[in-house]
C-alpha cells in the first residue's frame, strides 16, 4: 500500500514538473502562455486575453519556441515610495531560443507577463525590433496619442481608427488622417471585466523607450532612436502586460517587480512629502522673493515640508536672489526645491536657467552648490522624448543628484519605467496631462472630471504621477470640479511629492479641517486598494498608512452619482471616520457653507452619493 502510494506521489510531482516544463505557467495558475505560427499567447483562466503574433527582430529568422524554466523568483523587496511599502516579487521565469543569437527570457507572475530579448554577436546598429500586440476591432481600449511629454487624454474606444488631436507635438498620422503613434501605458478590456495594461520597464544606459504604432488590428512595440554601435550581448527593456481584474491591475507592482535593485548605498535622506508650488497661480512668480516667501509662509501654515521653487529663480527682482529664497525658507523650517531646464526639448524662448546640467563637469557644480546651500531636491523640466540619448541623460542626472543628496522631479519626461526603484531619489514623474493645463487651453475645463477618473487605471498604475492636484480657485481657465472632487485627487494619485498648486490664499479660506488634512497627508503608502469604479466615469481607491486608511472617489460624469464604497476590507469596530464631501445644494443653509459637507462619525458608508463633478475623502483610523 505504502508503495503504491509513493508511486502516485512521484506520478503526481513528474506531472506538475512536465506542466512546468512544456507550458510556461504563473505561480497560481491563473496565467498561461502557448505557441502560435509565429509568436505567443497569454491565456487568463483558460480564455485568451493577448495574442503577440509577431516576435524577434527584423533580420533574424525564429525557430519554433521551445520553453525551458530556468528558476522561480521569490523575493520581497521594500519601496519608500509608491502604492505599496512591501512588495512581492514572485514569478516563474522561462528562456526560448528564437535563434542561436536571440532568446526570449518571459516572466509568468500572478498579475501579468513581462519578457524582454537577449541579443549575441552584435556589431553595429540594433536591428528593428518586431514585436506586436493584436488588438481586434471592437475591443475596449483606453489610449494616450503619444507625445514627447505623456500629456494627452485616455479616451475610450472601440477602434484605433481615432483622428489626432492637431497641437499635440510628435503627430503621426494615416494617409486617412488617423493617429498611428500611441504612448504607453495602454489599457484593454479584452473580455468583460478582464484588462490589460501594457507597457515597459527597466530602461538602461543603453536603451532606448519605445512606443506603440497601430498597423491594422496590430499595435507594433517601436523604440525611439539609439544611436550606440554595439560589440557582443545587449538586451531589450522588459515589454510588460498587467493582467486581470481592475484590482490586480491597481495593486499591481509588476514595473518595479522586474526593474533593477536600489543602487542607492544610502537612502535615509529621502523624504517623501506635500510641497507648496508657486507656478500655477503665479507663472512667473519664482523671480518674485515675496511672492516665494508667501508659498514658504503657507507651508509653514499648513505644515507642509517642502516649497518648490519654479522657472526664472535665477533672474530674480528686486535684489534678491535665489540663495536669498532658499536661506528664508531654511530659516521657517521648509525644505526648497529648485527648477532646472533640461535644455535638451524645448530651449529657444524656454525659460531659464538653462545649460547648467548637460555636461558632467557642470551637472556637478550645480548639484554640489545646491547641497551647499540647503537645497533638497530639484525638479528637472523639457525633455525631447524616449530616445536612449534623453534615457542615459536622466540615468545621469538622478546618480549625481543621489551624490548630493537631492530628491528629484521630472516633468516634460517619459512616464515611469521602474526607475523609482532603482534610483528612489526620483520621487515623482509628470508625464501627465495634469492641472497644469488649466494654464494653457479652455479644453481643460469641461473634459477634466472624465480625465480624472481615466487616471488610476491608466498612468498611475505604472508609477507617481505628479498632476498637482487639488485646486480650489481658477487660474487663466476656470475648473467645474468640485472642491471634495479636487482634494480627493489628492489622495487618489500616488505621487511622492504631492504639490499644492493653488494660491496661498486660496488653501488658507479653507475649512480648519482642510487644512489640517494636508499637513497629516501621506504621500506614500503601505497598502492600496480598488474599491469600485470604471474608467471614465468613476473611481473610488483606498489607501493605508500605519493603521489609518484614507479612502477617495471622484464623480467624472456631469450628473449626480452614487458610488459603490464597499470597505468590508477595512477590520475592527472602533473607527473615526471624518469625512469630506460635496455639500448639497439643498442643503447650503443648513450647513453654512456651499462647498463642503464635513462631518465625524464611527460608521463606515456603503455608499456615498457625489454631485456632478463631484467626489470625498474619508480617514479613517
């Protein structure tokens, strides 16, 4: 009987070893990848969510994929910034020769597929890459027209028939007038209530970003330009599709998962936190002393930890300069950052200071003078897109600004590729169509509310996404959103450095308890969670810090909305749960005041019904 049994045993373990073996398969089996004529497919539970027909590169004649696992990745690693504090690495990981001089290395994890290429006896320029996603007609996708800077619109479609929008920069266009480049990341719903996120990650000195170009019903992976002649081994940034339901797409850490370690040696420096910002109220207000020290002023109000201090601080008024700023600043507590143009994008009748970063010699001038003046960090601005040159730049950049202790911004740049594991002095990223815009174009005003609900599912899953959120006054174009819509946002996009953008005034009319809520706001977070919405139309997050959760839902529709708040996740009994929310026009007399409805209790809602346009904020502890 015994033997009988160790023989089943033995049975039972060859056949998950030759499972293992014969078909790549993630750690809980929910995700499956087969052979096709000449690429791949990933399979959710049984059904097909993404076909890659086309694999290798131009030149290089594939053999028939044979798949061998070479281990299973299990490691936790630790962020100080992000979604998530501790993250789970955990992936089977397998190598299919498509030629003697390229494999194809493809990691199977629980929510997604990453793979990348490996290249051998190189000499001379890359060859094209040919890699393709299929996407039929009449699938749901959410795509951003590529553009040197990520600002654009998510909007939904069933077709990539979809005509571009004229002014943005980089346009290409079919000889039937519609838009062929698309920037990553992009969101499908291949089957109802299964998406997909692709994007890439781990982009090295010698690499390229790429983007995504529509050819039929196929969206071809195409890297930016890269000059470099290389001898020997390269290998190809990882092309990564986040798999599942919105759930796994939002908690999902799968960029950073395949990014490289911290190559920090010491990172107790950084601190994550809400920073005061002078430029969308006052675009020009940096080369303004007084107006800098009203934002250091509020920061102090407000208990903010940081001021940024924009474009033009080098031409400042009236005899002051910008070590004038940054000492008064020290003085009251607050900790400046300061503004730097790339001059690698926009340069002729950009602003300034320009020039000072772009050759090592200088680049370690500046970043030694601002350690020795007090500055903590510094926000970078106007790069010219994804190629490997602009890539190695801020490889650069974030190394020597480590050297010197400073946090770093960047803006007018590529969204996030898994940099702010590698380098977590990179704390935040633009590559966002964000409030900035109200600057910039009426069209701003009537579409945002939509846009905002379009974002956590799309831009911010892969990386902090710096939008500057939450303001209550207009700046040149007025805003419709209401202002619990506005603070929610605070809460619903992760971003390290999460800026205050409006005046100081503006901040300081606000309720007592407003204010207190950005002084205890956290900009990183232990734990993040979808609760319920859909892109376009709502959105509802959680996220928790220590023992206290703070739960956000936005309204992106122009009708009165009740969302779905189910936190049956959230254990224990004994709560406070302040809210903010929209106040109902009804109401306005009763509550004394039109915007806001706040209000402390111990229950937790199960809905809660926003205005148009509108949103809340609960903490709960």
């Amino acid at each position: 009987m015994m033997k009988k049994f160790i023989l089943s045993v033995c049975a039972m373990c060859l056949a998950v070893v030759s499972t293992w073996a014969q078909q790549p398969v993630s750690p809980n089996g929910k995700l499956t990848v087969a052979n096709s004529a000449a690429g791949i497919t990933v399979n959710y539970q049984q059904k097909q969510v993404l076909n890659i027909p086309v694999l290798g590169y131009e030149g290089i004649k594939n053999s028939r994929l044979k798949w061998k696992p070479t281990h299973k990745i299990a490691a936790n690693y630790e962020m100080l910034a992000g979604k998530k504090s501790i993250c789970t690495n955990e992936a089977n990981e397998y190598v299919a020769k498509l030629n003697g001089r390229l494999q194809l290395v493809l990691r199977l994890y629980n929510d997604g597929a990453a793979f990348r290429y490996e290249l051998s006896g190189l000499n001379g320029k890359l060859p094209k890459e040919q890699t393709a996603y299929m996407i039929p007609e009449g699938t749901k996708r959410w795509m951003l027209q590529w553009t040197d800077s990520y600002e654009g619109f998510y909007p939904m479609s069933t077709t990539g028939k979809i005509k571009p929008i004229g002014r943005m920069a980089g346009v290409v266009k079919s000889p039937e007038g519609y838009n062929l480049r698309w920037g990553f990341p992009t969101l499908v719903e291949p089957q109802d209530g299964v998406f997909m996120l692709l994007t890439e990650a781990n982009i090295e000195r010698n690499q390229a970003a790429a983007c995504l170009y529509t050819d039929g019903d196929l969206l071809r992976v195409t890297p930016d330009v890269n000059e470099i002649s290389f001898k020997g081994k390269w290998h190809s940034p990882w092309r990564v599709a986040i798999i599942g339901s919105m759930q796994d797409l939002i908690q999902s850490t799968l960029v950073t998962d395949v990014s490289e370690p911290c190559k920090l040696p010491d990172t107790n420096w950084i601190k994550p936190g809400v920073v005061s910002w002078i430029y969308w109220a006052y675009n020009h207000g940096s080369n303004d002393y007084n107006i800098i020290r009203k934002y250091v002023d509020m920061a102090v109000t407000l208990k903010l930890p940081y001021v940024l201090i924009d474009a033009e601080w080098d031409e400042m008024q009236d005899g002051k300069t910008i070590e004038d700023a940054v000492a008064y600043a020290n003085q009251k507590g607050i900790k400046p950052m300061i503004w730097y143009n790339s001059s690698v994008g926009w340069i002729d009748g950009a602003p300034t200071p320009k020039f000072r970063l772009n050759k090592p010699e200088d680049r370690e001038k500046e970043f030694a003078w601002c350690e020795k003046i007090g500055v903590a960090g510094v926000k970078i601005d106007f790069f010219s897109g994804d190629c490997q040159r602009d890539m190695t730049y801020c490889i650069d950049l974030l190394e020597c600004a480590a050297k010197h202790h400073l946090l770093v911004n960047f803006h007018g740049a590529t969204v996030p590729r898994g940099w702010q594991r590698t380098y977590p002095n990179l704390l935040s990223t633009e590559g966002v169509y964000g409030a900035e815009w109200y600057n910039n174009v009426p069209t701003f005003t009537k579409a945002a509310a939509s846009h905002n609900t379009t974002l956590p599912f799309t831009r911010n899953i892969i990386g902090p996404m710096d939008y500057t959120p939450c303001t209550f006054s207009d700046s040149q174009h007025p805003h419709i959103t209401s202002d619990a819509h506005e603070l929610a946002l605070t809460v619903l996009y992760e971003s390290a450095l999460q800026h205050l953008a409006d005046k100081p005034e503006s901040y300081l009319a606000q309720p007592q308890a407003v204010q207190d809520f950005f002084g205890q706001l956290p900009t990183t977070w232990d734990e993040t969670r979808y609760v319920s919405g859909y892109p376009g139309e709502s959105v509802v997050l959680a996220r928790r810090s220590g023992n206290t959760w703070y739960v956000a839902g936005i309204n992106g529709t122009d009708s009165q909305k009740t969302l779905d708040v189910d936190l049956s996740f959230i254990t224990g009994s004994n709560h406070c749960v302040k809210t903010f929310a929209d106040a109902d026009p009804s109401q306005w007399q009763l509550t004394g005041n039109k915007d806001w409805l706040i209000t402390t209790g111990n229950q937790l809602p199960r809905h809660i019904t926003t205005q148009p346009r509108g949103g809340f904020v609960l903490v709960i502890k």
